[in-house]
C-alpha cells in the first residue's frame, strides 16, 4: 500500500475511526487504509443502530460510514449521531453513489461521501479536508504493508 | 431487456474488477436463459426495488474465488472460507452499486437490498423469468453476472 505522510489531531494524538460496514472485507480494507494514514481503528460496526451505540460509547474522531446495511441503513444512523453528537464527523463511504443519495446524506448530516471501491489516496484528502484546522499532517510518512 | 438497463453494469463490472484485481477485464459471451439459475460456487444475490425490480446474481468458481480474495487482501493465499464470502459479496456490492448508481443518476428511482451469499453448485434462482448471463474474463478467472429485471415504471417523465 501507498505511503501517506501521517494525519494526526491537533495535540499529535492518532486520528480514532469508527468504521461501519455490513462487508467484514470492507471493514478491514478500511482499516488498512487508516492505518496507512497513521490513525487508529477505534471500533467497528456492522450496522447503523450497533454505530449510533459505538459512536456514544467511543466518540471517535471521525465516522466511516456504509449506506446499504441491514438494521438500519447508514444515512439514518448518520443524522442520529450528528443529532445526538453536533460534533460528530461523518463519512459516506458506499458504492450507490447517485446525485439523490450524496445530497440526502449530506443534508442530513453526513460531512462528505466517498464511492466505492475506495481509492487510498482519495479517502486521504477527504479526511484532511473533513477534519481541517482539527488535524495536522506530519513530516514522516508512515510505513505501508 | 434493454441494452439501456444493461449497460451501466458492463461498465462497472469492468471499472470495479479491473481496480480491486489490478488486471484488465475482457468481456466474455452473453446468453439469454429462460431456466433457473445454477451457481457456479460462490454467488452473491442483490435484489432490487422500485423503478426497475428483479435481482442480479453475482457469481464465480470457488477456485477464482480464492485467487480474487487473496489479490485483494493482498497476500499469497487467503485461508479464511469467510473471508473468501465476503470478498465476493463486497465485490458485488460495489458492481451492483456502481451500476445502480448509473441508472439512478439516469432518471430510474430504486433501491438495493444487502447482498445475500450463497455456496455450492446446488444453488438455484427460485424463479423462471428471462435473464442476461453476462461472462467477464479476469486473470484470476472467470466472474458471471446474472440480471433478471424488469420495468416496474418508466423513468419520470416518460410512459410504458
């Protein structure tokens, strides 16, 4: 996997990431992703209402989150986190990417939405982004499997 | 059924495995098959609503299969049955997403349900309705996707 210079929050702590998706498969793909990055998986969920309790439990610094899910789906999961955590940064992660799906999600809460299959490099600039002034980049970069 | 309905999902199955396999993809024969389906081994069923309704099987040999787990894990050879499973069902996810995705963006309204994995040459599509088998060539093998669909309704602004 690619080499990516380090996201870490302001105080140079790991980046802690809820990743929530039915596909166990996606949930690690993620996750080495993340790790590339220099965060650091929090937790893991595999369905919208199991997030929101995670969420609660966890309050990670950021959400990767899946649409389709059993449950509940990833979009309704998203608006009650933000409802419940105003702070709260969600990512769309998800292959149905229609112009009516991103726009509901981000309606509803979500900060940004990423298409499956996820590209290392674009899921890295979105976080950088979603995370702005909140995170710094460091000068090393990490060490890819 | 129309090529318009058809092609949104050559085209992701072609972007989609070529990007998770990091291969070139070669699109394979097309059938027409009025029978119930046979798995060829590991087949992952989506099913969809609204506009358009029916299902899509995802399908591949158990031995292509593994090759595409371990390719996307990264490592020489995936042990794990599971993970095999699931790497076939997030591949069909991200096939039939992607497709889905097209024809929403197209004016057709519906939605995907989870895929549902199933194993084993015994298994068989409860229906007999007309489906497209589809046969894309990778170089870990061979991967066929099944459509059956059907218009439910027309786009919005247009009549059956």
């Amino acid at each position: 996997m690619e080499q990516f210079a380090r996201v870490l929050r302001k105080d140079g702590q790991p980046l802690r990431y809820l990743i929530v998706d039915d596909s166990v498969f996606a949930r690690k793909n993620l996750s080495r992703m993340i790790e590339s990055f220099g965060g650091q998986v929090a937790g893991e969920a595999g369905d919208g209402r199991a997030a929101i309790t995670e969420y609660g439990r966890l309050h990670p610094d950021l959400v990767l989150m899946d649409i389709t899910m059993p449950e509940m789906e990833g979009i309704e999961a998203a608006e009650l986190i933000v409802r419940q955590h105003a702070e709260a940064r969600v990512i769309m992660v998800s292959s149905v990417g229609y112009q009516e799906n991103i726009v509901a999600a981000l309606q509803r809460g979500a900060r940004h939405f990423v298409q499956k299959p996820v590209k290392a490099e674009v899921l890295y600039e979105v976080i950088k982004y979603v995370m702005g002034e909140e995170c710094v980049v460091a000068k090393s970069a990490t060490q890819g499997s | 059924m129309k090529m318009e309905l058809i092609q949104p999902f050559i085209n992701a199955a072609d972007a989609v495995l070529a990007q998770n396999l990091n291969c070139q993809t070669r699109l394979g024969h097309f059938t027409m098959e009025e029978s119930a389906y046979h798995s060829k081994g590991v087949a992952a069923v989506v099913t969809v609503v609204g506009d358009i309704e029916g299902r899509i099987i995802f399908d591949v040999e158990p031995a292509t299969a593994t090759r595409m787990a371990s390719i996307m894990a990264g490592i020489e050879r995936q042990e794990s049955h599971e993970l095999v499973r699931e790497t076939i069902c997030e591949l069909a996810n991200q096939v039939i997403g992607n497709a889905i995705t097209t024809l929403n963006d197209q004016g057709f309204r519906f939605k995907v349900h989870p895929p549902q994995v199933h194993e084993g040459e015994g298994m068989k599509s409860n229906e007999d309705t007309e489906a497209l088998v589809m046969c894309f060539d990778t170089d870990s093998g061979k991967v066929f996707m099944n459509i059956a669909m059907h218009y439910k309704r027309r786009r919005r602004g247009e009549q059956l």
